[in-house]
C-alpha cells in the first residue's frame, strides 16, 4: 500500500511505517484488509488517541489506503465504514482524523473548534461522534506510531 501514497500531496510516504509501528506496539484497535479475488486492495487503521492527555474513549482513523489501480472504486469509502463500525461496536465514543473535509464529510466528519493537532489547520481536524456523544475539547494526540519515519 505504500504506492498508494506516492503522489499524495500531503503525506511523507511514512504511512507503511505508521502502521508497522501500530502493529509492533500492538497499538491497532481496528485494522481491515479489503480483499478482491485474493488479493490485497486496500487497508485502514484505527488506534486509541489521547485528547488533552486523557483517555477519552475516542479513536484516530489512519491510515487508510487502497491500491493504486483501485482508487476511486469505493474501496476506501467501504472500509471507512466498516471500520467506523467496528469502532463503534467496541463501545467507542468517536472517531478523529486529519484528512480533506470534502472527502470525509460523506461519512458525517466535519471541523470541529474544540479540537486541535499541534502544526495541523483546524479545518483538517475532522470529528465524528458516534450515537450523540459529545465532542471532547482538548489537543489531540495520536499514537507515537504517527511520529515513524519523521
């Protein structure tokens, strides 16, 4: 999957690193493989996240990628999805990610100014609360699996 970041305007080609280091810290809550005819199109990481140096029940989203011949199929807005799900099934509160607004509005994200990420613009800090939970206030702070490869 790392191909699939390779002309991505804002990524560091580090979202392989992030989430191995996820993995090796046994850090990833959520990780689903989407699979066609047996092979891998696609990947997508969810992980516990601080909000103002607590636990507040809410999980970071990322990174989520699909194979470069496969983009624009639906195989990330599919695993978006599923993995909310999952997130919420194991009585989680929210989801945040920094991502395009246009892309994760569909999925009910949107800028939230209780939230922040430290050299982030706030309208890239996207928020979903799950069942009507309330939105904490507070800087975020996602795993230090994020850091990988910096």
């Amino acid at each position: 999957m790392q191909a699939a970041f390779l002309h991505h305007p804002h990524s560091r080609q580090t979202e392989h690193l992030i989430v191995d280091a996820l993995r090796d810290d046994k850090a990833l809550l959520v990780s689903l493989v989407g699979e066609e005819n047996g092979e891998v199109v696609g990947h997508i990481a969810f992980s516990d996240i601080l909000i103002d140096g607590q636990d507040s029940g809410w999980v970071g989203l990322g990174p989520v990628a699909a194979r470069v011949d496969r983009q624009r199929q639906g195989i990330g807005s599919a695993l978006v999805r599923a993995g909310l799900d999952e997130a919420r099934k194991l009585g989680k509160q929210g989801c945040v990610l920094v991502g395009e607004p246009d892309y994760y509005r569909r999925f009910g994200f949107k800028a939230d100014h209780r939230l922040s990420l430290e050299g982030v613009p706030p309208e890239y800090v996207l928020a979903l609360a799950f069942d009507n939970a309330l939105v904490p206030s507070g800087a975020v702070a996602f795993h230090k699996a994020f850091a990988a490869g910096l």
